[in-house]
C-alpha cells in the first residue's frame, strides 16, 4: 500500500503572530457510517458485563480464599518472599477486581493491606492484628454485601481501617521521607 503524499503545512502570517497548521493525516481514515448501522463499543461492553455478572460471587469468593490461604502460609512461615508476594498480589488482585465484581468498599481494604505490605520497613513487626482485620473486613465485606443496611458499615470499617494503617505506616516510617510522600498519596480505589 502506497503512503498517500501529505498536502503542504500552511502558514498565515498575522501582524503579530503566525497560525502553522500541520496536515491532519487522520481525515483519510475516517469511514462515515450510516447512522443504521452504528456500532456502540461501551454498550457492548456493558452488555457482555451483564452476561457475566453471574459469576463475580463466585469469582470474588476464589479470590478472598486465596487471601485466605496467602495468610494462612505468613501464620504459619512467616513472610517469606513467595509467602509476602501472594498476599500481596491476591489483596491486589481484590483492589483491582473488587468494584468490577460490585464489592468497591472490599477494594478499599484490600489497597489498604496492600500500602503496609509495601511501606512498611519490616513485616514481621507489623501487629498481626493489622493485617488479620484487614483479611477479616474483606472477608465479611463480601459475605454480606447483599445486606443493603451493611453498606455504610463496610464502607466505615474500610476507611477506619486506612487510617488505622495510615497512622501505623507514618509512624514506622517518621524516618525514611522516601515512603511518606507515596504514603500522602490520595487513593485511586474506585469507591474510596
């Protein structure tokens, strides 16, 4: 396929400025489209997420006993490398999945878990309690989502649950200023 020869950059000079006006490649790749026949990418989309909706109980229950069995290997061995990783990546895998599978206020606990995994200086002197309630609201967050009268409760203990781990992680951390400033970070959690 031959490369179409691009027209000319035009120039206007005003008294005391000038308008450069680059050529636009993308007008030769523009197809008009009957208005019959228009495709809708984000009701597409929508549309195959409710098809599947019915599986995101089940996919969020694999997802909180993997958080499970990662905490089950720290209790037991402590936070060995691959032991510190998977629960880190499966209270990931919960912050990023959570508000997809309709469990936002789970997401928020999880980035929660996931900020003291990766701030604080050793894990071993984190409170076990810290991380066990953090697991625990996840944990309840999803056996009782369908409650409609536990959402302001699942979303209090999420954020109580953040400042715990904020005043924890600023403590520890007083001094290494490399970690306070990602630490100040506002969050990105959806439902935050």
């Amino acid at each position: 396929m031959a490369k179409q020869k691009l027209p000319p950059v035009t120039v206007e000079t005003f008294a005391e400025y000038q308008v450069i006006t680059p050529p636009n490649p993308l007008r030769s790749a523009i197809r008009r489209v009957d208005e019959r026949d228009m495709d809708d990418p984000v009701a597409r989309a929508e549309q195959a997420l409710a098809e599947i909706s019915g599986e995101f109980k089940s996919w969020m229950a694999e997802e909180c006993e993997r958080l499970s069995a990662a905490h089950a290997a720290i209790l037991r061995d402590g936070f060995s490398g691959p032991a510190r990783e998977e629960l880190f990546r499966a209270a990931h895998d919960i912050k990023g999945g959570a508000a997809t599978f309709g469990y936002a206020t789970a997401g928020v606990a999880a980035e929660s878990l996931c900020r003291i995994i990766e701030h604080a200086p050793d894990l071993e002197k984190v409170p076990a309690e810290l991380i066990t309630h953090h697991i625990n609201a996840i944990h309840a967050i999803f056996r009782e989502q369908a409650r409609i009268d536990m959402m302001g409760t699942a979303d209090a203990l999420s954020k109580r649950l953040r400042s715990v781990a904020d005043e924890y992680l600023l403590h520890v951390n007083r001094d290494r200023p490399e970690h306070l400033d990602a630490l100040m970070t506002p969050s990105i959690v959806p439902g935050d």
